[in-house]
C-alpha cells in the first residue's frame, strides 16, 4: 500500500448527501477481485445518462477536474452495502483523500485499508472547502497527515483530528498484512520454537 504523507491537488466537488457505495462502483462492476480497471465504474450511474451520454455538469465530465485527487463529498458518504470495490474504484480513478462531515463506519475504514485518507470536518468547514472545489482549476487543496491539517486555496488552515493508529498505518503505507510483517520476526521465532516443542502441528502441514 502507498504511503500517504501530503497531498497537493485538485479538489473535485460532490455536493450529494447519502453517496452509497452502489453509486460509488454498481453493483454491474463487481464481478472482479482486481483492484485495477475499476475506475471505469466510477459513478457510472452518476456521470453517464440511460443511453450512455455524458453528464456535462458532473466532475468527471468536466476538463478542470482531470487529475482530481482529492474530493469534497456530502453528509454520509459511502453508506450502503459493504464493498471494498468502492475505495478500489475511488484509487484506481487517482483520488487519495474524501473530505466529508460523515462516513459509513465499514467504508471509512476500507479506505484506510487501501491508502486513502478520509478527512472528517465540521460542515461548515466542509462547506466553504466545497465552494472552493467548484472554482475548477484554483481549487487546489493541500492535505498533511503529520501535521492534521487542511490547507485551502485561500491559505486559511484547517485541523482535523484522526485515530493516532490509523495515522500511524497510513503514514508507513501498512495495511493489515503490512502490520503483520512488521512482526514477521517475532512470529518466525515462535513458530521455530513450537516447532521444537510441539512438533506434531506442523507434521500434517509438511513444515
């Protein structure tokens, strides 16, 4: 998993309460198990009309918002069903940091699972930075995990505060694999002392 540390870009808006994660990625595109490819489906329903035309107001659509890494979303963001498909869908498009006043509990973490950081913020804080995202190119945001701050166009800071082991994971790109190679050693011993104290457990697995 990528590190996150700072991030300076273009902020996309998505002034949308209750963005689930079937708008995220539908249901149509989770046939794959490949974190790659996805952002083709990207709010699908949201950007592209029934016979497949482009919705012209809609950031994807629009030529200020190519390259967006970060995006300003509503209330709620990423309710619904628990798929992972939607912070693969969101990555494989470039966004690495939602800002938001609110998350569903399993895709917030999800996104701390695949390097994205999720910014929580008072609405009127996430307000002003929405306005900001509609000015297109000028709305570059910058984001820095060390210091929890939010820095907008217009220079004024913003503190944001996270769960310091979340932080942590992120900062060194570990998800939960990663944290588990971190004791790699620790466990390698174990295993080598078991194997001298109760060697019948491993008789079966040919170890």
């Amino acid at each position: 998993m990528d590190k996150f540390t700072t991030l300076t870009a273009v902020a996309a808006p998505l002034p949308m309460i209750n963005v689930d994660t079937d708008m995220i990625i539908p249901k149509q595109f989770l046939k794959t198990v490949e974190r790659t490819g996805l952002a083709k489906g990207l709010f699908f329903e949201l950007r592209e009309t029934p016979d497949g035309k482009p919705v012209p107001d809609f950031f994807m659509n629009q030529p200020q918002y190519k390259g967006a890494q970060i995006l300003v979303a509503g209330d709620n963001f990423g309710c619904g069903s628990s798929r992972e498909h939607a912070p693969w869908a969101l990555l494989d498009y470039g966004i690495r940091c939602v800002i938001s006043t609110s998350y569903a509990d399993i895709f917030y973490n999800n996104c701390f699972q695949n390097g994205i950081l999720p910014i929580t913020l008072p609405k009127a804080e996430v307000d002003k930075l929405m306005d900001a995202a509609k000015r297109g190119h000028n709305a570059r945001i910058s984001v820095d995990l060390e210091k929890q701050e939010v820095t907008g166009p217009d220079g004024g800071v913003i503190k944001f505060e996270i769960d310091a082991h979340k932080k942590h994971c992120l900062l060194n790109g570990l998800d939960n694999i990663g944290l588990t190679l971190e004791k790699k050693s620790k466990i390698d011993s174990f295993e080598s002392k078991q194997h001298g104290t109760q060697p019948w457990l491993y008789a079966q697995a040919g170890r």
